[in-house]
C-alpha cells in the first residue's frame, strides 16, 4: 500500500562528538531549529467514519460477539449524518486549524500530568546498560566524570542546534523533545501537576545535581569562561563529593518523590515552606541533570545482573537501598553504582524514549574514547551541598512515602532476557519487518498462555508531526488472532499456518504505517472524547460503553526502543493484571523486559518471557520448515 515506505525506519543522524571546549551558549531556539519545524506538517484528524470503522475492528477480536454487537449500534448512532460525531469533529478541526497540535498539550495533561499514580514504576521508565568493569569508587567516579562530559558534549549539539535531524519512513522527525528534556523537572500538586524547563531562561542553568548517600550536591559543570569542566576536572569535583558524604545518615528526603502524586503534592507544599528547603528543591529542579553514585546492591548471579540492574533503574530497590538517591520528578538521571551498574530513569511528561536513547548512545559512545587527561587545575569551588530542614510533618511524610515505596518494589515482578538465538536479521530474511514479527510473537505467547486476545498497546511515533508524541498501533488485530489461534492447532498444514502469519505481519505493518501518519484510532477518539467535556453536557454514549472502557485496559503495554547501544529498557505494566514489555532490537539478538505485578495471581513476568522467547523461536522453525509457495 505504501510502497517503499513500508521499510519504516528510524535513522538516527550520526552524533558527532562537538568540541569540548566550546563556550555554553544560551539555549536560543533560533533560525535552523525554527526552519526545521515549521517545514514540519501539522497532526491532522482523521475522517471520523474511518476511525470508527476501525475501531469496531479493532474491538472485533478482543471483545465477545454480544458487546460488539451493541457497540456498533452505538458507533452507528454517534457517526449518523448530523450526530453528535460529526459535531465534535468539527470541534476538533477547529481546534487543529488554531493549534500547533490538537493533541500534544491535552496528551501531556491526561497521559502525564493529570495521572495520580507514582511516577516509579507507573510512568517513568528505567534504561540498564551493560555491567561496567569497575567494582570501586574510583571507577565509578571515573565513570560517572566521562559520562557528565559526554552528556555535555551532546548538550553542546543543542545549544548550537547542531543536532543532526532524525528520518522516520524517509520523512524528518520533530526534533522539540531534545529541548525539553535537559534542565527540566515535573512540579508535583494536589491535583494535578506541571513541568518547568529552565533551559531557554536568559541565563539557563550551569550545574548538574550529584546524589551519593541520599544527599545532594550542586556540582557546577562549566567554568567562568564558559566552558565546560574536563573529566579531570569532574572527578576531582566528584571526589570531594564523596569524601563529604562518607554515610547515609540523612533523611532520605528523595524518597518522598516516589509517592502518589496528590500526597507528593501535598507533602511538597508543606517541604518549600521551608526557605532554605525551597532553594535546594529549586537548585534541584533547575539542574541540568541528576547523577546518582549508588550504593552496591546485593550481589546476585551475573546472568541475574541486568534484571537487578533493571529493579534498581525503575526504583532503586527501596528505602533501605538506593530510592533515597533519587529526585523520580527530575527528567534526567543517570545511576552510576560502585559494583558497576549503570543505567538512567526519565521522568516521562517532557519526551519520548526515542531522544533520551540518542543521547544515551552519544555518551556511552563518548565514555569509550575520552580519556583521562591532565589539565592544569585551577582550583574549583566545593561543590555546595543542599540542606533540608526536616520538621515532624516531613518527617512523618517521608516515612508514609517510604512505606509505600517498599510495597510498590514488592509488588514489581519483572524478567530481563537477552533473546540470542536471533535478532532483525532473521526476519529481514524472510521479508518481513522485525518489529511486526516480535509483536506477532507477543501475541502468539500470550494466547498459549490465556488462551484468549487482549488488547494491546505498542507506541507508535507521531513526530513526523510538530510536537508529535505518540499514537497507538493495536497489536491485536483480526489477522493476528487468527494466525495465534492456528500456530498450535494440530488439524492445520504449515503452509496455511505461514500465510496466515504473513497476512497478520503485513497487518501490523499497515497499521504502524497509519498510525504514524496520523491516521490511527486512540488519540482520535481521546481527542473526541476530550472536545465532548468541552462542548456538551454529557458524554456521547460510545464514551461510557464497557466496550470502549475494556479496549483500553492494556494487558499488554508494549514499545519498541532501537538503540546502537547495547542496553534493555524497562517499564511497568499499565493495568494491574497486566504486563509491560519493553524491546530493543538488534541485528542479531534481541533484549527484552517483561514487567508485571506480583500482586496478581494471574501474570508472571518470567513465565511471559520465557513463553516470547519460544513463540519467536517456533515461528522460525515454522518458516524454516514450510517450503514456501511458489506465486
Ligand atoms: N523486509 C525486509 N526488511 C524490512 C521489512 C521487510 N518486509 N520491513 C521492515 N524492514 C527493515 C526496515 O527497513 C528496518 O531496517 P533497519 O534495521 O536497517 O533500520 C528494520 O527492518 C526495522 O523495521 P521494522 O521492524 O518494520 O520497524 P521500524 O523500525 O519501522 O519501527 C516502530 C516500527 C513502530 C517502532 C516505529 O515506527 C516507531 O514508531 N518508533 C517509535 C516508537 C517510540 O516512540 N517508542 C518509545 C515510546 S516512549
Ligand atoms: C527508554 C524507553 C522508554 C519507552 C517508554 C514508552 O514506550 O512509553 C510509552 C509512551 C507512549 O506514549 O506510548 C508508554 N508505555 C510505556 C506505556 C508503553
């Protein structure tokens, strides 16, 4: 249907490591950075009857006859010439016309901001990479020096808006969210919360925020002429870190960042009554960055190493552990452990994984080369340490925040599989694209386990679009359940057990292909349901139908993350009997995280896991074994 731009691809422009010692200039979202996305196209809405169309598609496999039968009388109704359908869409075309993005801000609000759930685990996903060779503070601290520098170096491309350009199916990516996602932080409130970026300021922050022992450290990263520290000189910053944090025996005052949003929201009022509590939070909140030098965890096997480094990225393994390192609003942290892990989290509102994975590759890329080098040594101010002032009522609120972290970590079931025995290569052989080929797999495990479909979420990219975020491709189709119901069924021939895959890939495939032109069906109907509390009284009926609600309630979450990296990326499931599945595809393997809760009897992350990994290899036996048929 779409010719060559089946072969979708996201090509991240080569990073080219920039000069260290460029003066920080102030991030002045000027002529190039401008040019690029206002030559952008604007998210257009979709025709209302093709989106209802496929939305009763779209249910047909996860809903019973029934349900859907009563649901298309209610799409019926809502589409009819006139109705109420047609209304709302003209309010949503309206709104496009006067908007950059109908979607984006109404996104950031319902998906983000208005979302009460801890941002740990529910909301801001972690990134493991690769055990380090280091097992001691120096290493960690050499490390952690590189890293700072790199991310420097990469924040270097932004400022002077040198960032190469990314390409999706041949067309330029938004490139916005590179802006959003350094010296930014979300703002906890009671109801609802916001999000600061100090990065466009007239004088835009100069440090980064350094964690060890649970206290925090302003660590200024640039010198008096602009330019920023050297890795020597970073370590020697990072040093005297260390050495004036011997012991964790500070209120874990981070912790409280972990709570349920309208408790944070609270308990924060409460913290920045505080003066001298106000201005550290402040300092925090405008950094650049966070660093985290963790403590060692509890050394398990090293085939266990990337699930625990996993459980340490998404929440730091409780108050007992490393969750007191962390600030969960800041948008950027890196983890540094002293036993060698390393990995980041992001708080989500700000930006995709997409441009947090760019500027991760560009750092560990940039740790590989640069080199310790002596400079000569200008002494450097002490890094200033941000105190706090606990009373009682912080107190108290830390401990409640503490106690529902250490249910929170006890309710994360998660396994992290490298999958070896292939990677893209496999199914590029066969024609097929790798991404439509692991959904398939997801699809086909999960009915060998529940013998049933369920709705399915992958993230698609809408940043073909200026301020595009994302929209969902419905993994579940009609095509890929018949294909799954078929895979095991013993009365049907290989032959017709292959075209039926093929049929259900070429449908993954054409659904990512609409959705990340615009055209797929949820934010659609979110937007429609969003202009109705705007305009009319009360929902349109298709809004309140259990079908509508049921099509929503993920049992599957699912995004695919490609980095050059070799990492695994990891999030949280988005219902409670759900599962989160996380995948980076690489030419030959494929990491993967698998997240549930251990809450519910009914998932199991490792049995999930393992039940991907077979489903991907029986349909590579299955293609390898049918001879296939001659056109
Ligand atoms: N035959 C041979 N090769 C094929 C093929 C086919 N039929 N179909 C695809 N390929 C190739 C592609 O050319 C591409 O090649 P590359 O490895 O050289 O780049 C590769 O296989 C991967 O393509 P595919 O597996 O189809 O996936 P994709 O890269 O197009 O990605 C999405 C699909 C949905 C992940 C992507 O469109 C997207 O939206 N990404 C962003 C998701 C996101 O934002 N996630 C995070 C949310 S926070
Ligand atoms: C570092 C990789 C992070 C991936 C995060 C991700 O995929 O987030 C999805 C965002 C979106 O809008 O689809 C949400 N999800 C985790 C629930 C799939």
């Amino acid at each position: 249907m779409l010719g060559n731009l089946a072969r979708t691809m996201v090509k991240t422009g080569v990073v080219k490591p920039s000069s260290l010692v460029k003066p920080v200039s102030v991030t002045r979202i000027t002529g190039r950075y401008l040019a690029h996305q206002e030559g952008l196209p604007k998210l257009p809405v979709p025709p209302l009857q093709q989106t209802c169309d496929r939305y009763l598609a779209v249910l047909d496999p996860i809903t019973d006859p029934e349900e859907l039968n009563h649901t298309r009388k209610l799409v019926e109704e809502f589409q009819k010439p006139g109705g109420v359908g047609e209304r709302l869409q003209k309010g949503l075309e309206r709104r496009a016309m006067k908007m950059e993005n109908w979607l984006s801000d109404w996104w950031l609000q319902t998906a983000y901001l208005e979302y009460r759930m801890p941002v740990v685990i529910h909301s801001s996903p972690g990134v493991v990479l690769p055990r380090l060779e280091f097992s001691d503070r120096q290493g960690q601290m050499r490390y952690a020096a590189k890293l700072i520098a790199g991310v420097l170096d990469f924040k270097t491309m932004i400022d002077n808006e040198t960032l190469p350009v990314e390409f999706l199916g041949g067309k330029p990516l938004c490139m916005n969210q590179y802006y959003r996602v350094l010296s930014s932080c979300r703002i906890p409130g009671t109801k609802r919360d916001t999000v600061v970026n100090y990065a466009l300021d007239k004088k835009p922050p100069a440090h980064i925020t350094v964690v060890h022992n649970f206290q925090f450290f302003v660590l200024d990263v640039y010198n008096s002429d602009g330019t920023p520290l050297t890795v020597d000189q970073i370590y020697i910053q990072l040093d005297k870190i260390w050495n004036s944090s011997l012991q964790a025996n500070e209120e874990p005052i981070g912790i409280l960042t972990s709570n349920h949003r309208n408790s944070w929201g609270k308990a924060y009022n409460n913290l920045i009554k505080d003066k001298t509590n106000e201005e550290s939070v402040k300092a925090i909140q405008k950094s650049i960055f966070t660093v985290c030098l963790d403590a060692p965890m509890p050394h398990k096997s090293d085939e266990m190493y990337w699930t625990r480094a996993g459980f340490q990225m998404l929440h730091g393994g409780g108050s007992r552990w490393n969750s007191g390192n962390r600030w969960f609003d800041k948008t950027l942290q890196f983890i540094i452990g002293e036993d060698g892990t390393c990995g980041l989290i992001y708080e989500h509102a700000p930006a995709e994984g997409p441009p947090i994975i760019a500027l991760l590759d560009h750092v560990v890329e940039y740790t590989k080369k640069s080199e310790m080098v002596r400079t000569p040594m200008v002494p450097l101010r002490m890094p200033q340490k941000l105190h706090f002032n606990i009373t009682p009522e912080i107190k108290k609120d830390i401990e409640e925040a503490k106690q529902n972290l250490y249910i929170m970590v006890h309710d994360l079931d998660m396994k992290i599989s490298v999958f070896s025995h292939f990677g893209k290569n496999f199914p590029k052989s066969q024609k097929m694209s790798p991404d439509a080929f692991i959904q398939m797999a997801l699809q086909l495990a999960h009915y060998r386990m529940y013998k049933r479909c369920c709705p399915t979420y992958e993230s698609a990219s809408l940043r073909m679009f200026r301020l595009g975020r994302t929209d969902t491709i419905r993994s579940a189709s009609i095509d890929s359940a018949r294909f799954v119901k078929a895979m095991d069924d013993s009365t049907k021939q290989n032959t017709e057990k292959v075209a039926l895959l093929e049929k259900a890939i070429k449908a993954h495939r054409d659904y990512t292909d609409m959705a990340i032109r615009g055209q797929a069906i949820d934010r659609h109907l979110l937007g429609l349901k969003l202009q109705a509390t705007e305009d009319l009284p009360s929902l349109p009926e298709v809004f309140v139908d259990p079908s509508y609600a049921a099509s929503l309630h993920y049992k599957l979450s699912t995004s695919q993350v490609p980095a050059k990296t070799n990492c695994v990326m990891c999030f949280g499931p988005v219902v409670p009997d759900g599962y989160g599945v996380c995948y980076n595809p690489k030419d030959s393997h494929i990491n993967y995280a698998v997240s549930a809760f251990n809450s519910c009897k009914d998932t199991n992350a490792a049995l999930m896991a393992q039940a991907l990994e077979d489903a991907l290899l029986d349909m590579k036996t299955l293609l390898e074994q049918t001879p296939k048929a001659k056109l």
